[in-house]
C-alpha cells in the first residue's frame, strides 16, 4: 500500500478541512462539555433502554424493583430525549448561533450554569423514576413538578443565551439556521407550561395534553434544532450554499402550521372527540409539505456532491438522517389514516416509528453535527475507522431494531382485529422481541464508539486565536 493510499485512510476530512479552532476558546469549551455530557447521557440512557429490551423475552433479568420494566423504560426515554437528544442539539446550536452570527457566544458563564441545571434535572430525573417516584402514565412528563421546573429554568435560560447572541450579530439579515433555532426555543416553553398546568391533569382533557405535548417535543422542539444545524453544517461541509433558502422558509412557517394539531393522531378510535381526530389526520396530511420541503432542500443541496460525500465522515450521517426524516414522517401520516390504525393501533409499530423518527433522524443528524464541526473548533479529528464502525454499527442496529419492532407491531394488529385473545398477540410479537434487543445491543455498541471519537476530538489546552468566520451564504 503506498504512502498516498495510507493517508487517505487515515484522513478523510471534508473538502478544504483543516483542523484548526475556529472560535473562541469560551465557546469551544462550553459547547465541547454540552458533547460531552450529552454522551455521557447516551450511554446511560441506551443502557436502560437496552435493559427494557432484555426484560421483554427475559421478564427474570435483573430482578429488582428499581430496575423493573415500568421505572426503566421512562428512564430510558426521559434521559435519551432531554439528556441525549436535547443537550446535544442545544450545546451544538449555541455553536451554530455564534458562527452564523459572526459573534462569540454570548455569556459563555451563562451557558455552563444552564448545562449545570440541566444535569441537576437529569440526575433528580433518573434517581426519582427509578425509585418509582413519577407523575403517572404521562409519557415523556413523568417528573414530578420541581424537577421540571429546573429544566423549564434551564431551557429558557439557553434560549436567552441564543437570543442574545443573534441579536449581537454584525449581519443585519437572520440565517435560515437561527430561525429554526430560535423557534424551537421559543415553542418549548409554550409547550412544557401547557403540559404541566395542573387543570389539564384530568380524563380525556389528559389524553388530549398528552398527544399535544409528545408529537410536537418531537416537531416543535427535536426536528427544528435538528433542521436548523443542518442547514448551517451541510452548506458548509460541502462548501456551497443550499439549494434554495426560499424552501427553508416554506419548510419553516409550514411546519408551525401544521404540526401542533397532529398529536392526536395517536388516539384515532379512543373516547377523543371524532372531530379532533379528523383534525389530526387533516394536518398530518399537511404536514407533508414542512418534511419535503426540508428533506428535499437538503437533499438537493447534495446534487453533484457524491464525491464529498465519500471522502467525508460526517456528510454519510447527514444524508442517513435526511432520509430518516423523510421516510419517519411520510411514515406518520400514512399511520393516522384510520384504515390504517386499526391495525397499528397501540401497538409496537408506534415504538418502531418513534425510533425510526429520534434514532434514523434525531440521532444521526446530531452525530453529522458532531463529527462535521468539532474538528473545526478543536483542531483534532476522530480516527476515520472508527466513525465508519460507529456509523455501520448505529446504522445496521437500527435497520434491525425498527424492521423487527414494526412487525410484531403488525403482527400483534391483525391478532386483535381477528378477535385472536390478548396473549395470543404477545406470543406472535415475542420473536421479534429478541432481533429488537440484538439491534439494540449493536446500537448500544456504536455509542461506545462514539463516546471514544468525542474524546479523540476533545479541545486541545491551548487554542489558537479565532479565525476567519465559516463561509455560508445569508442572503440579502
């Protein structure tokens, strides 16, 4: 193998990438240590989930109270979601806000008092669920009141510091990538305030809350900082604008549009008003105008970029996570059209889809983003070998897991439609039950990678004074 063939395997960096700091070293430490315990919160978060997975064929495996199936499974979902999913995107997006903006970060000092908050909530979270201290089957608001007060506390304070920053910007225009960004910092206070207001907490009132609040965490919250990275680190990974900002837009406002009114699209045939079902599945229609816009834009942005895209470790992420975005949300709408949910109703095809939206979406966005800009503001790069096992493992684990959880999902509908009993349905669906937990162990084993990679791309102790601003284009 000759010397030009070894560094090309042992450096695949994007086009014109060298690996050199690219802001200052408040905000390169700030947003490295949100990285950083985010991964920490990952492991933690998927080893539960991992731990639910196992008790489905092995009810016997770990026979303990604070790790029985109904405290581990909430811990698993709250830490993947707001320590996992939310830390990382709000770390990376602090980032993004500073670059786009021209400006450092404001407050760097505030920033790491709100990662202290968040943690704090975290650790009360984990430690409150799984001594079977919650408030009820309210998925994804389990914690009792103080504790959500802490992260409410803490996700406004974020938001100021974003705010803050974007208004110190030295550009009169906003980028595209701020707007989704601020936006998903303004709707989730709006969101957690209504979800935990206790005249909500009674009968159907609880059911309506429930699908309100768990649908847009996802399309208010996860898919705008998600959307609004990308549409900073693809441009700029591929050195070239995006395809057509006039979509980003679209994608923007429509999804505000439509989103808030399809979480009720979750309980087609329950007690629900028949009207606000309709309503949900109307809007679910609708709302695939805000994911083809994005996904299409993004996509497009790609044209003409295979080679690097192949020279690149970051960019196989992002494409993974577009697609993922498509085809989860495509996948949505076609499961709210009644004729459709009899079947998945309430079953494991709902998990499938979930996981196909935050893990084939949320996650490898967030590991695009990861690997595409920390090597520009560390000055150090992960070993390439490593972020391709940790790709194909996350990859294959997750292609094994959603395939294997929405067919027992199938499996179990046609069993209650049929009039088959109860358990007749756990014994179809029991099968997949173990492929879900052999993907499960293959994602689990990718995020030990990846926990490895975040440290190889930690800040080196002394970094160099800021460069020159990242080039995107902010049109006039």
């Amino acid at each position: 193998m000759t010397s030009d063939s070894l560094a090309m395997r042992s450096q695949m960096r994007e086009p014109g990438l060298m690996a050199a700091s690219s802001s200052d070293a408040a905000t390169v430490r700030v947003t490295f240590e949100y990285v950083a315990c985010a991964t920490v919160w990952l492991l933690a978060g998927t080893t539960m989930g991992l731990i639910a997975s196992i008790k489905l064929h092995w009810p016997e495996f770990l026979p303990f109270a604070w790790l029985s199936f109904g405290r581990v499974r909430p811990a698993h979902t709250n830490l993947v979601l707001f320590g996992w999913s939310s830390l990382l995107l709000v770390g990376v997006s602090l980032y993004v806000v500073s670059r786009a903006s021209r400006v450092p970060l404001w407050s760097p000092r505030l920033a790491r008092i709100t990662l202290g908050l968040w943690n704090l909530a975290l650790v009360g979270g984990v430690v409150t669920l799984l001594a079977g201290v919650n408030r009820g089957p309210q998925e994804y608001r389990e914690w009792v009141w103080p504790l959500a007060v802490v992260l409410a506390a803490a996700v406004v304070t974020a938001g100021y510091v974003a705010y803050r920053t974007v208004a110190a910007r030295t550009l009169p225009e906003v980028y595209i990538s701020n707007w989704y960004i601020l936006g998903g910092f303004c709707y989730l206070p709006i969101l957690y305030v209504t979800s935990y207001l206790p005249f909500y907490q009674a009968g159907l009132g609880n059911t309506v809350v429930q699908g309100y609040y768990m649908h847009n965490v996802m399309g208010m919250w996860f898919t705008q900082l998600a959307l609004g990275v990308s549409y900073y680190a693809i441009p700029l990974l591929l050195g070239r604008p995006v395809y057509s900002y006039a979509l980003g837009v679209l994608g923007f406002w429509t999804n505000l549009l439509f989103y808030p009114l399809i979480g009720a699209h979750h309980f087609i045939f329950s007690p629900e008003a028949w009207w606000l079902q309709s309503t949900a599945i109307l809007f679910s229609v609708g709302m695939m105008v805000p994911v083809w816009a994005g996904t299409g834009n993004l996509l497009l942005t790609f044209k003409g970029g295979r080679g690097a895209v192949s020279r690149s470790y970051a960019l196989p992420f992002f494409v993974t996570g577009l697609i993922g975005y498509g085809l989860a949300s495509t996948q949505g709408t076609m499961e709210a059209f009644r004729t459709a949910n009899i079947y998945w109703h309430f079953t494991n095809f709902t998990v499938g889809h979930s996981h196909a939206a935050m893990y084939g979406f949320i996650a490898f966005i967030a590991w695009g983003a990861v690997y595409g800009l920390m090597p520009r503001f560390t000055g150090r790069e992960p070993n390439p070998l490593a972020v391709g096992v940790h790709f194909w493992l996350a990859l294959v684990g997750i292609l094994t897991y959603v395939i294997s959880i929405s067919a027992a999902g199938v499996l179990q509908g046609f069993a209650w439609v049929s009039g088959q009993s109860f358990i007749a349905s756990v014994i179809a669906a029991e099968p997949m039950w173990l492929w879900r937990t052999i993907g499960g162990l293959l994602m689990v084993g990718s995020h030990v990678v990846f926990a490895v990679n975040v440290w190889a791309m930690r800040p080196q102790r002394v970094i160099a004074p800021a460069s020159s601003p990242d080039v995107v284009r902010i049109p006039a």
